[in-house]
C-alpha cells in the first residue's frame, strides 16, 4: 500500500440507494475512491463496506466524519494496515494458444494462481491476495497479452479477535 | 423546492420536506410528472426517504422529524408515491423521540480549554448560528463576562446577543463591523462557537488564524478542522458546553485587552454613518427598528439590503433575525417573512428586501394577502441588482454587466394588484408617517424606499483578503 493510501471499512443499512449516499459524499466534498467492496454481511439488514483511498489527515479524518452523519452509515473506521487481513481477487483473461503458454503455469504456481477456465484459444485465471502480489502477477502476465482484467477492490478483515461493531452511534453524528 | 431545501441544508434549519411521486409501479419508467426527488436532494439533505409500503409511512415520518432537529439540524425529504397516498393502514399513535443534543467530551479537552482560556491575554468570542439554535445566549453572555471577553459574531449569530450590550462589537467577515474585524485579527485566543468559518466570514484561511490558537465549539464533529485547524475542539450542544465550560473557568480581568478594544470600537472607521438627513439604507433601517418593538422578527432577502440589515438593525432577541447565509438565495424573504409570521402567532414581521430579490418570489404576496399576514415589507429600490454592481464597481473596472435591468415596475400599483397596500417613499420626510401607517395596518403592507443606485455596503474586505484590504471608502 502507498503511504497515503488507507482502508476504510463501514457497516451500513443494506437499502436501497446506499452506495450511492456513500459514493456522492466521496464526489462532492471530492475525494476519490480508489477501490471499493460492497457485500451483504451475516446479518441481511446491514452490508460492509471496504473503499481505498487516498489523502493526508485532513482527508482521512473529514471522511469518516462526513460519513459518520450518513445516516444509513452505521459505523465507519480505518482499518490500520499492520493489523488487517486484506485480500482482493482477480480474474484475468489471456487469449493465447496452447503454445505460447510456456511460462505460465509456472507463474501460476509460484504465484498460488488458479486456472479457472480454459479454452484452445483462451486461459482465465484467478488469483486473490494481497494488492502487491496482485500487481506483481498482472505485471508478469503483461507480456503475454491481457484481453481482459477485473478486480474486486480490497476487502479486509481485522485480525485476531477485532471486529466491526455496530454499536450505536453518538446522536450528534447524525 | 430544491433551492428552499439547500438554504435549509446550509443553514442547518430543521425542515420536513413532503414530495408526490408517482404510483410505485411507475417509478423508474419516466412516467408523466415523474422526478426522482430524492436522488436529487440526496446531496443537500441530512437524509431522505421513499415510502414504498403504506405500513412503514408514520414512523417513516417520525423518523424524518427526529433526523432534522436531532444533533445538528437540517432538511429530511419523505417522498410518497400516490399509490402509497391512498393505501390505507393501520395507524398506532406512538410518541415522537426525544431530541438529542448530547455532548461527549472527556475531562481532559475541558481542561485544555480551560488552560488555554486561562493562559491567553486577547481572547475573542466569535459566535455563530449554532449558539442561536441552541438557545445558547444567556451561557454566551456568561462565558463573555467571565473571561472578559469582546464578542464578534457571524451573520447567522447576530441574534444572540443583543446589540446594545458594550461587549458586543458587530458582525465579523467580509462586511462586518471594523472593530470586530480589528479585534479578531489581534486576538490571540478565538473561541469560537456554533461556526463553521465560511469562506466570507474570514477571508484569507492562512492570514485569519495567524497569531491565533482556536477552540471551536460545534456540534457536528465533522466541522472541527474543516476549515480552520482547532487547538482544543469541544464538540456538543453549544449551551451544555457553555454551561459546563463556565462552571470551570476561573474569572479573569483583562485591562489591556478591553483598552485595546475600546479603542477599535472608538476608531471612526468603526462608525461608517450614511448621511442622516437624507433617504438612504440606514436612515430606513432605523426608522423600522425604531417603530418595531424589541421581539420583532425581522427578515432578509439577500443582497446589499441583507448587510445593511445586518449592519444597522439593532436585535435584540435571540431568533430576531431571519436571513440566507450560506446559500444566499435570492427569493429567500418573501416565503420566510410568512413562515416567520405564522410561526410567531401571526405578530407583525418586518421583511427587508430590494427590487432584485422581491421580483424572485413576490408571486407570494397572494398568499400573505390571502391569509391577511401583517407583513410590513420594506423594500430598499435601488433598481439594480446592487452586490453585484458593487463588485462590478470595484473589481471589475466599472464594466456593469446585466445589472441594471431597467425594470419599470410600480410597487405601489403591484400591491394594490394583490390586495395589499402600498407606499412609496421618495423622500426622508415622508418616512416616519410610511412606517408608522404600516405597523398600524392590519395585512401586508409594503413600502417601497427609492435610494441611490451606488449606495455602497461598507466596510468590505475582498474576497479572499484580509483585515489589511479592508475598504472603508468608496
């Protein structure tokens, strides 16, 4: 991760229109969002949240209280990078034939990717992990000629016994 | 209704927003009268809603009530589709949430705050609309006089003290009093309260806060920082802060500091008087204020009119004062000086406003009329959009652009032509009889005050500038 760069993670009514509540503040009090998660949690009320983005203090601190008075925002807070599991999946896909293939399962193995579709003309592949090694493995692909990349965006978990409480926020937030 | 719901959002005024839509099954389709309200009013309300289930309207409502006065007040929109209009339901009377004004400030800012206030040799009390809508006066009054302190405040402040007390200097920003402009700008302590440090009420960010430490009382946590960096932030209710931050400080004496002030306050450039024996913005500014009792709600629209309100209108009571701030809507006074009225038991409330902002909303006039509110609007006619011709005067060379719009209207005849009564007031003798037959009448009444097209609101510090670009002269 980039110095500047920091995660946020936030619980949030899953209704209608929330991403998009979220999204605009990022718009229009411009700040940008690198990369974002979005998923129901165990609880069918309430999804989680995870964006990248990128800013000093003075960003950091006006995000999450701007986001705070959201009022479908339940909790929101940055996630320290030395004590967080962060994953992101990509799948990529390489329209080559067999025989330019040399290479590439190798890569596939070092890098703990995983073949998920293979035609005579075509590999997909996944791989999930960390952003870096992520980057690392799309680079090396490079040269065989990407036809096609998408990535999830970061999620991340705390570690140990940490998690995202939905406790009630403080009224004057809302 | 948009335009209405941003000034409410900027101005942090509690407001219940109720939209039609179109029947739920027609939503998305681009159905006749269709507008999506809500993704439109996302970004300028605290929150919004659609009712999609006929079951969830009244605490959807409820809800909405408690959102806007909750914690730092603001606009909710509740919008119901017409199918959801007339579904029936099963309605439970539930009592509304109490409202929420709490405070969460450990020990340890308090003791900063106190250190701080204890340490300092200049210290400046600069409140803001949050020390109005907190009702906080009385504790203001009490932090001032305990720490002896001047007080400055923003035009959405300017209700909260009244402006015959000596510790009071004005309005601060970008025309505000000179005095308080200097003070501030010596100060070495800004306390500020219930403020969210606009752009036009400090000017140059950097410059504002040299030689300062701040301490910013606010109720919405995101404000500490936003514009201007705090030393110690105390973030809650302003008057539960106030009390509390009160109770804690020791009394202090600051000779100097209040020589030093008086002698701001004595500077001539901090009495910019217009003329008295001429018709002109103050001289009818005064003649209302004199004839108004002292709990008169008064009313802006917005524009050199608003600042000269600002500037010569003496209020006395907190909430007096009804104005745009951050939006700076134009149109603003019409619909505010009826709401005003009828919030107020229908008294008799004053509107100033100009020929620029009336023509914006004086479609109202019917409903004033209608409702025979005893309005006395003050119309200041200088027949140009003045603000903008005086920054046309001294920014941009004199090349007036779109401002004077050669309006012919008759105010008088226009009044008659709803129902209301009219007055034209030409010159300075006719003044005091004009006001004083308004306040006699029972509905709206209208006074139109031709004055000079270059009347001036002064002082000013340009945009971005600071207390050294003051300008005092035209």
């Amino acid at each position: 991760m980039n110095p500047d760069e920091f995660i946020l993670a936030m619980l949030v009514n899953n209704e209608a229109g929330v991403l998009t509540r979220v999204s605009g503040l990022f718009a229009r009090r411009v700040f940008n969002i690198d990369s974002l998660s979005v998923g129901v949690t165990d609880d069918p009320r309430i999804s989680r949240i995870t964006i990248t983005a990128r800013g000093d203090d003075y960003v950091k601190t006006q995000l999450v209280r701007q986001l705070e008075k959201l009022h479908d925002v339940k909790i929101v807070e940055v996630m320290p990078t030395t004590s967080t599991v962060m994953r992101e999946l990509v799948l990529i896909k390489l329209n080559i034939a067999q025989k330019s293939r040399a290479g590439l399962m190798e890569a596939v193995a070092v890098f703990r990717a995983k073949v998920v579709d293979l035609t005579n003309d075509s590999v997909t592949l996944e791989i999930t992990g960390e952003r870096s090694k992520c980057n690392a493995f799309v680079e090396y692909l490079r040269p065989f000629g990407i036809a096609e990349l998408c990535r999830t965006g970061l999620t991340a978990m705390s570690r140990g016994r940490k998690t995202l409480k939905m406790n009630a926020k403080p009224a004057q937030h809302t | 209704m948009v335009t209405g719901i941003a000034n409410a959002y900027l101005d942090s005024s509690p407001l219940v927003a109720i939209t039609g839509n179109v029947a739920c099954e027609a939503i998305g389709k681009d159905s006749f009268q269709e507008v999506d309200i809500t993704g439109v009013t996302m970004p300028i309300t605290k929150h919004n809603f659609i009712v999609k289930d006929v079951s969830r309207l009244a605490d959807i409502l409820r809800d909405a009530f408690a959102i806007a006065r909750r914690g730092r007040p603001g606009p909710v929109l509740v919008d119901i589709p017409k199918d959801i209009q007339q579904a029936d339901c099963y309605y439970e009377p539930k009592k509304a949430a109490p409202v929420t004004r709490s405070n969460n400030n450990g020990k340890e800012a308090f003791a900063e705050a106190v250190k701080l206030i204890s340490q300092c040799e200049r210290p400046y009390i600069y409140t803001g609309g949050g020390t109005v809508g907190s009702n906080a006066s009385q504790e203001l009054l009490a932090l001032a006089e305990k720490i002896d302190s001047p007080i400055g405040s923003s035009m959405m402040g300017l209700s909260a003290v009244s402006h015959d007390n000596p510790r009071f200097l004005g309005m601060t920003g970008m025309h505000g009093k000179y005095a308080a402009s200097q003070v501030m700008g010596r100060a070495d302590l800004l306390i500020a309260i219930g403020t969210r440090f606009s752009d036009r009420a400090t000017g140059n960010k950097l410059a504002f806060i040299e030689g300062k430490k701040v301490i910013h009382i606010d109720i919405d946590p995101s404000e500490i920082g936003k514009n201007i960096p705090a030393f110690v932030s105390l973030i809650g209710d302003v008057k539960a802060v106030l009390k509390k931050l009160v109770a804690e400080l020791p009394a202090g004496n600051r000779k100097a500091w209040h020589q030093e002030v008086e002698s701001f306050k004595n500077c001539p450039d901090n009495r910019l008087e217009m003329p008295k024996d001429s018709l002109n913005p103050e001289t009818v500014i005064q003649a209302v204020n004199r004839r108004a009792p002292k709990d008169t709600v008064v009313c802006t629209d917005v524009g050199q009119h608003q600042m000269w309100t600002a500037q010569y209108y003496h209020f006395a009571k907190p909430r007096s004062f009804i104005t745009s701030g951050g939006l700076g809507t134009m149109g603003f006074g019409m619909g505010a000086a009826m709401g005003a009225c009828i919030g107020n038991s229908k008294k008799k409330t004053v509107l100033f406003t100009s020929d620029g902002s009336f023509h914006m909303n004086m479609n109202e006039m019917a409903t004033a009329v209608s409702n025979q509110l005893p309005l006395v609007i003050v119309l200041l006619n200088n027949n140009t959009l003045g603000m903008v011709r005086q920054w046309q005067t001294l920014f941009f060379d004199k090349r007036y652009s779109h401002t004077s719009l050669e309006r012919r209207t008759d105010y008088v005849k226009l009044a008659e032509a709803f129902g209301a009564k009219g007055l034209r007031v030409t010159k300075l003798e006719q003044l005091d009889k004009a006001v004083k037959d308004a306040f006699a009448a029972k509905g709206p009444v209208l006074i139109e005050a031709v004055i000079d097209q270059d009347a001036k609101v002064l002082p000013m510090i340009p945009p971005g500038g600071t207390i050294k670009d003051i300008i005092v002269k035209a």
